[in-house]
C-alpha cells in the first residue's frame, strides 16, 4: 500500500534531575554539596533516507518517544544524555508542525536531517546552590520537561518526469517500457491506483518518471484518485502529457486534453509553466485520421511539441524520450515561493518562560502556574526550609505574591501550585 500522507505524535526525552548529594569522606569535615548535574533528554530526529518509499510504516505506529535524560550523581557526576530518536522518512517528506500547519523542513534530498523536537535540559544539582549563606542546599534543580508535538509527514514524490492524463490512455504500458518498472496493466480505468516509479536509462546517461495515478475531470476538488496524487507532479522538471488519440474508446482528445490541462490549473497555476512534452498514444489503432489531423492543427496553434506513439509497440518511444532527457537537462529550477516556515528560534526562546499566572479557580482555589514555576517547584524539597525559602522567593520575585493579593487572597485561604495545595498565613 502506498502511504503518503501520516500524523503521529512525537515526545523529546526528559532533562534528568540534578542530584542532591553531600561529600562523607574520612578526614573530610564540612565536605559540602557534590550533586552532579543531569544528562539532556534525547531529541527527536528525522532523516531522508532514499530506501524507503511509502509512509506505511507511520500508519500502525503514531506515538515517537526518545530516551530521558539520566538524573546527576553524587561525586559530581552528570547523568547520562538521553538518546536521540532516529526516525527515517523517504527523501521528498515535508514535516509540518499541525499546531500552526507551518512547514519545519522539506527533506528533499538524502540525508537531510530535522531535529523537530529537542530534549530538555539537564537539572543543575546542589553543587549549584551552595552560597556564603546557604552551606548545605538540600535540593536540586529539577530537568527541563519534554517537548511534545503533534507533526503531519507529507510526501511528494521526486522524479524529474511526471506521466499525467485520463485513466486508460497507456501511461502505465509507456512506463513499462521507457523503464524497468513493472506496474500493474489493464483493460479497464483506474488499473493504476498508486504512482509508480521507473528509471529511465538513456545514453549512459538516466532520470526518473512516475506514473501518477489517472485524473478525470474534479479532480483538483476531490473526485477520483486526482487529488491524491496531483501533488506528485509538483517536483518534476517535465510533465508528459499521454492522449489517447486512437478514439478507441470514443473520447475526443482534443477535449481531453483540454480537461487534463484545467485540472492541473485548478489544483495549482504554477504546473502550467512546467515544460509539457504531449504524447499522442495509441497510433497503432487510430482509425479516424480526420479526428487525428483536427488534433494536429490544434496542438500546432498550442505551440506543443507532440510526439506520435504508440506504447503497445515502442513507436516514437525512444524520439519522446531524448526529448524529455534534454528538457531535464536544460531544466532552470524556479524561484520557490515565499512559505511561512515553523519559527524554531522563537519556538526555543518562549519569552514566557519566566512569566507566572494567577487566578482564582471555580473551587474557589488561588492558582499560581507558570513553567519556570513548574521547574522550580518539581525541584523542592518540602522537608528543607532552605528549598521552601528558594521556592517562594522566586514567586515573589516574579509577581505572583502580588497577583495573588489582587484577586482577594486572604489569610487562610488555599493556594494551589500543580497538584499541591497549602493554606497561605502571614508571617
């Protein structure tokens, strides 16, 4: 089954705690703090790789998770970073992030790489916190959290040249035998249900086609397989357009023609600036010859180059294809459009980072939140004073005491910080 199209979730591994460890050696009084920090939650990584060739595998799994970070030791020992997630797409997959719908990278060649989740952040451990008045801190910096994301993996096919035209008009019996391919061939419409690739080898030298799947008219608004595949032909360098001129089946391929080229300026403009080589397939069988000269005339005022074939018996075959070699290789790529692509700069600064909020919950309960915040209270140590006296300096600091007595805050009343609550008295 060719997959072409997928949404999974992907989480980047946990930053590990800074760890909260003293020195007990002989010999050693006073020996202080030697928690070590925690390792870097593992990314999430995604890499071309040209082997593969559908999405299928995106279809059964949907959740991706790399490894967390190790917590820090004593001795002053890091943690271990956790591993990156290697996920391998085929080459031509765009990452798009769903929660903006804005691209993050386009993996057009081999190799290429996108790190579309980084893991969090090692804690820092008590070694950190020792100060001139603070000569034994009994916490630790908790690890940043993951980052989860939900990414949609679309893919477009990369072939320099694209088969395009109405079911049963002979593309694929052309792909078989311009190429090594071997795609299913048939009497009957929709034979071809997914695009098919094929190599092209032509003085020493060779290039792809694919075989997309046939168009018929709405296409561009949802009939048929059309609209599946349409995005198929939107990498290719030369479009070939296959006409059944035979009027075999009773089609005009005047009128045909016409069609195709509507549909493909419907889904998008820009295909009708791609060179098109017209193939007019099926000569072995014409029978009409005034149809055919009327088709002639036609495409001469298109100012079309046609090539008269037929697939069934290689006539006009090799002619068409060191046209599409040479159009391939005079090919000037064309400036891409101005895309709107995933800001991953402001992604990582997150200018809210710092910022907590307040408000007074339904059940009547002040609430503080924030992710600072949430970082910070992971890391206390409610059996320390010296931990609480960190904690609530950091609220204070911020803001959020004052936001608290905005909203009414009262002695005695309850406070709510993650899933703990506690009763808030004046000194």
């Amino acid at each position: 089954m060719f997959v072409d199209r997928a949404e999974i979730k992907i989480i980047s591994g946990k930053g590990g705690n800074g760890a909260v460890t003293f020195r007990r050696e002989p010999f050693v009084p006073e020996g202080g703090p030697d928690g070590g920090d925690g390792g870097n939650g593992g990314n999430i990584v995604f890499v071309a790789d040209r082997n593969l060739r559908t999405l299928m595998d995106f279809k059964y799994k949907k959740k991706y998770q790399a490894e967390n970070g190790q917590d820090g030791m004593k001795k002053n020992r890091f943690g271990k970073k956790g591993q990156d997630l290697i996920i391998k797409v085929p080459v031509g997959t765009m990452i798009i992030e769903k929660e903006t719908g804005r691209l993050m990278k386009d993996l057009c060649h081999e190799g290429d790489t996108l790190v579309a989740a980084k893991g969090g952040k090692g804690g820092r451990g008590n070694v950190h916190f020792k100060s001139s008045t603070r000569r034994a801190p009994n916490f630790a910096e908790a690890g940043t959290a993951a980052k989860e994301r939900t990414v949609i993996l679309e893919l477009k096919l990369i072939a320099d040249a694209g088969l395009v035209g109405f079911p049963n008009v002979g593309k694929s019996t052309f792909l078989s035998v311009a190429t090594s391919a071997k795609p299913k061939i048939a009497g009957y419409h929709f034979t071809t249900i997914d695009p098919n690739l094929g190599v092209v080898k032509l003085h020493d030298k060779s290039f792809v086609m694919a075989d997309i799947a046939g168009l018929i008219e709405g296409a561009h608004a949802g009939l048929g397989l059309g609209i599946r595949f349409l995005k198929h032909i939107e990498r290719t360098k030369v479009l070939i357009h296959v006409i059944d001129v035979s009027g075999s089946e009773g089609r005009d391929p005047i009128d045909d023609y016409k069609k195709i080229m509507n549909e493909l300026e419907q889904y998008d403009a820009a295909l009708l600036d791609k060179p098109m080589i017209i193939a007019a397939n099926k000569m072995d069988i014409v029978y009409d010859e005034d149809k055919l000269q009327e088709f002639k005339d036609f495409m001469e005022k298109e100012g079309r180059k046609v090539f008269f074939i037929s697939a069934a018996t290689r006539q006009g075959i090799d002619e068409l294809l060191d046209e599409a070699l040479t159009t391939i290789e005079n090919y000037v790529e064309p400036e891409d459009d101005t895309i709107e692509m995933f800001d991953f700069e402001k992604d990582e600064r997150d200018p809210d980072y710092r910022k907590i909020n307040a408000y007074l919950g339904e059940d009547g309960v002040f609430v503080l939140e924030g992710k600072q915040l949430s970082k910070i209270f992971n890391s206390t140590n409610f059996e320390d004073m010296g931990s609480i006296r960190y904690l609530y300096k950091y609220i204070v600091k911020q803001g959020g005491m004052d936001m608290l007595m905005e909203l009414g805050l009262e002695e005695g009343d309850t406070v709510r910080i993650e899933d703990y609550e506690f009763d808030y008295f004046e000194d």
